[in-house]
C-alpha cells in the first residue's frame, strides 16, 4: 500500500510538471492560456443547534435525576425519554431531607452524581441552592416552546429565584386538609378553624412541620390569611389536639384512608392521587381560605459539575415542553404550568382558582420561618 501511494504521489507530481511546462511553452509563444475552472463546492448545510444537542446528550447516554416524592412520574418518564433519544434515566428519590443529606454527603467527598433535581421549591431554594451546588437555567433554555413565555399560564417563565436556579412547572392548588368520607361529613370541616376544635383530638395526623413539606407551606399560608399573631394560635390550639406527627406522607394518607386518623393537616398531593385513583374513601376538605401555588417535585434545578451537562440541557428542554409536562402531570395529577397542557379529568381541588400565593423569595422565607416556630410549638411530638 505504501509503495501504491507513492507511485500515484510520483506520477501526480509528473503530470504537474509536464503541464507547467506545456503552459510555460503556449505563454512564451503568445498562445493565451485559458484558466482551469474548478467547481466550487457546495455549501455546508446549516447545522441544526437542537439536533447537534441529541447527537451530544446521546453519546453520553444518561441522565441522573434527584428527586422527591417523584415516584409516579419516573417510570413514564423514564420510558418516553427512552423512546424518543435513547437516554437512560437513572433516579434516586426519597423524602426531601433524605435526599438533601445525600445531596450534601456527596458533595461533601468530592462526588459530582447528580444532573437534575426535582425537589420542592423550598427544599431547593432553602436547603439545596445555599450549597453553592445548582446554576442558573436561563442560559440552558434552547427551545423556543419553552421560553416562550406566551405558553406558561402566568405569561412569563415562572422562575422562583431572581438568578434563575429554580423554575416551577407544575401549577397545582394545594388543599391542606384530607378527610375520610366514612368519618367526616363534608359540613364537618370548611375551614382551618374548624380542625382546631375539640373534637378532633387524637384524630388528626399531621405533616411534619418542622421539616421542609407539605404542612409548614399549609402553615406558612394561614400566617397570610390570619395574620401571625392570630395563625401562631391556632398552630398551637392544633398542637393541644395530641396530633400523630410522621414525616412519611404515603402513611398518613394510608392512616386517612384507613380511618385511623379521619382528618389529615399537611397531605400529599401524589399520595392522595395513588390512593384515591384505588379507590379509598377520601377527600380534600373545600376550606373557605386561599390555597397555596406549588409544583411540589414539579420544580426543576440543574446541579453543577453534572456528569452529564448535554443530556441535561436536552431533558430540562424536553420536560418543560408541552410533552414532556404533559406526561408529568397525568402521571402525577399535578396541573402544568404551562398554558397549553390540558387539565381535563384534574381533580378539582387541585387546579388553581386563581387567589393562590405563588411561591416567591417572600412566601420561601415565611415557610422557614414556620418550621422554626414549629419547632418550638411542637416539640416533644
């Protein structure tokens, strides 16, 4: 082979002497000589920004999600992902401080695992964020469904933070109060006021306050209605009820559904949604005061040094699109956020009437600020 190039190289370099010579030769005796044409060739194909990133995030082929209470979604997911690029989604979900702790051990020795967190926007924006271990969005948003702010419901991106670390894509309405329908007549209970009354004691199950969830945000939210003052009484007229604290939702709605505790202060939305969707004998009690606005493990952030920066960028773009939020929120019975994602079939409770507190910087603060008054109120629990 090698002797062949040669020969071809040697004979090339003939030809071109030769031909120097014939043109030297026509030039001399006044013989003009006409220019080689050479085609020119044609135009690079313009290159296609979002399919350069699936060429990219497949050849790094995973993805490593960190999450709560985000079970439902994970195998659809999981599976559409799959499908559609051929990235293998690896998740590691557990209740918020669970996975805070695994978030902080690893960073901690030096281990950069985690991609994309779907966390509550608490646990992100208080626990995860002052880390120093998420960045901001903005810069990753690529698809013109996405940051089109037309198609989000409130007419822009709903970013929690002001630098763009968090973004809320799912919009549900957060009823606090769950009920069995066996025990509670739907006139039992219509209000906050009405499950800080005597009879309830030793029936209510209750959220774990004093950590990041479901009831501190419930809590955070009655402060809005009643005012501090009068709010920090009624949490402490609960606390005299005796409640049963767990900081496992999916067991506290077990108990509700049960009958063993009837009334429930601080439930999951995901956990009501498996039980009901089975049948158990439960509700969200109707209460006269404004709800709060969550996405509960409907948030998204992106961890830095992630192992896997081209898959990430491609699912955050694909999971805050029309249809990865669409299999998002039928598989968790979360509304989107986003404008153009159907909430037909929605349980009612959930989908926003339009008073709820949007979880900002403001609302985050008092949230903290609730699991330390907690903390105090029921200590010992």
């Amino acid at each position: 082979m090698i002797k062949l190039c040669r020969s071809a190289l040697l004979f090339s370099v003939g030809l071109a002497v030769l031909g120097a010579t014939v043109a030297s030769a026509c030039t001399a005796a006044g013989t003009p000589v006409e220019a080689t044409r050479v085609p020119s060739a044609p135009a690079a194909a313009p290159v296609n920004a979002w399919d350069e990133l699936v060429r990219a995030a497949q050849q790094e082929g995973t993805l490593n999600i960190y999450g709560s209470e985000i079970a439902p979604a994970v195998a659809p997911i999981r599976e559409a992902f799959r499908q559609k690029f051929g990235i293998t989604i690896e998740a590691v979900f557990g209740r918020p401080p669970e996975v805070l702790a695994k978030i902080t051990a690893e960073r901690r020795a030096g281990l950069y695992l985690a991609d994309v967190g779907h966390l509550g926007e608490t646990t992100q924006i208080k626990d995860v964020k002052p880390l120093g271990v998420t960045v901001p969005l903005s810069g990753l948003l690529v698809s013109p469904e996405v940051t089109n702010p037309e198609r989000w419901m409130r007419g822009r991106l709903p970013f929690v933070d002001e630098d763009n670390h968090v973004l809320v894509f799912m919009a549900m309405a957060t009823p606090g109060i769950m009920v069995n329908t066996d025990v509670v007549k739907e006139s039992d209970i219509a209000s906050f006021l009405d499950i800080v009354k005597p009879q309830w004691k030793g029936k209510i199950v209750l959220s774990d306050p004093r950590v990041s969830g479901p009831a501190p945000n419930q809590m955070a939210n009655m402060v809005r209605v009643y005012g501090r003052e009068r709010a920090i009484e009624l949490f402490k007229q609960l606390a005299a009820l005796d409640p049963m604290i767990t900081r496992d939702v999916r067991l506290l709605t077990e108990w509700v559904a049960r009958g063993k505790y009837p009334v429930s202060y601080g439930a999951s939305p995901t956990a009501y949604g498996e039980f009901k969707n089975a049948g158990a004998p439960i509700r969200f009690a109707a209460v006269k005061e404004p709800t709060y606005f969550t996405g509960g493990p409907g948030n998204i952030s992106v961890f830095s040094n992630n192992p896997h920066p081209k898959a990430t960028q491609l699912y955050i773009n694909w999971i805050l699109g029309k249809e990865g939020s669409t299999i998002w929120s039928k598989s968790t019975g979360y509304p989107s956020g986003r404008a153009d994602v159907s909430k037909e079939g929605m349980d009612p409770s959930f989908v926003p009437r339009g008073d709820e507190t949007f979880p900002d910087l403001e609302t985050l603060d008092l949230r903290l600020e609730i699991r330390n008054i907690a903390a105090e109120i029921f200590r010992g629990s």
